[in-house]
C-alpha cells in the first residue's frame, strides 16, 4: 500500500520519456545516469493533507496519468509558472478556511502552513527552471 508522496521537478523531455514508458522510473530515485533536478519530499507523508488543501488550485495546471504507477498527476513546464504564482498568493486565512473544512487532516495547521510554504517554494525553483512536475504517491 503507498502512504507518500513526492514532487519531482524535470524537463518536459522527462516527464514525457515516463509516460510513454521511454524513461525507467527508476530515474525518480536517482538509480539511473540522469535524474530529477530536484525532489520535495518534506511532506512525503501529508500529501493526502496537501491535496486536500491544494487539490483545487492544482488541478487547474495539472493531468492525472495512470501511465506512471500508483496516483501520478504532472504538470508541464509551460504550466508550472502559473501554479507557483497561485501557490504563493495563497494568504493564511485561505488555507485557514480550507483546513477547518476538510474532516480529516493528519497533521497540524502550522505543519501544513511550513509544508505549503515548501511547496510553493520548490514550485517557484521549477518555474525558474523552466521544469515541470510530477507529484507521485508512493
């Protein structure tokens, strides 16, 4: 059963090589000569709070994909800009609102505030990057 979850930031050359299968996913663990520019795994184990939280915000940039196993959802390189800036516009009372609403959340306000805030971050590095993104539940 998977319980994490992990962004991983790569080129659009990348993202496209694991849904068609061109690229082992062993290239997200670092086990292959390439590998992701970067990972964001401090919140590994709240994704599910995250994508409660987030979810309706990313699913404006983002596709689910069944190609890359377990729950995988990317965002494009040209649609990563988008999301970091709607991530960093997020203001406290937002997260606040949607905290309070959601039933179960495993984690407390202010963990999930420091794990947005790290999101949004590692979001604002990939659109530097001109990278996209895939979230991936492990």
């Amino acid at each position: 059963m998977s319980f994490g979850g992990d962004f991983f930031a790569m080129t659009d050359e990348q993202l496209e090589g694991l849904v068609d299968g061109s690229l082992e996913l062993a290239f997200l663990y670092g086990d292959l000569e390439q590998k992701p520019r970067e990972v964001y795994s401090d919140a590994e184990y709240a994704w599910y709070e995250l994508t409660q939280i987030l979810g309706s915000t990313m699913m404006n940039y983002s596709e689910p994909t069944d190609a890359i196993p377990e729950i995988s959802q990317l965002t494009w390189a040209s649609d990563v800009a988008a999301l970091a800036s709607e991530l960093a516009a997020l203001d406290a009372a937002t997260i606040e609102a949607l905290y309070n609403d959601s039933e179960e959340m495993g984690c407390s306000l202010v963990e999930l505030k420091g794990y947005i805030q790290g999101l949004t971050a590692f979001y604002q590095r990939a659109a530097n990057n001109g990278d996209a993104v895939l979230f991936r539940v492990t």
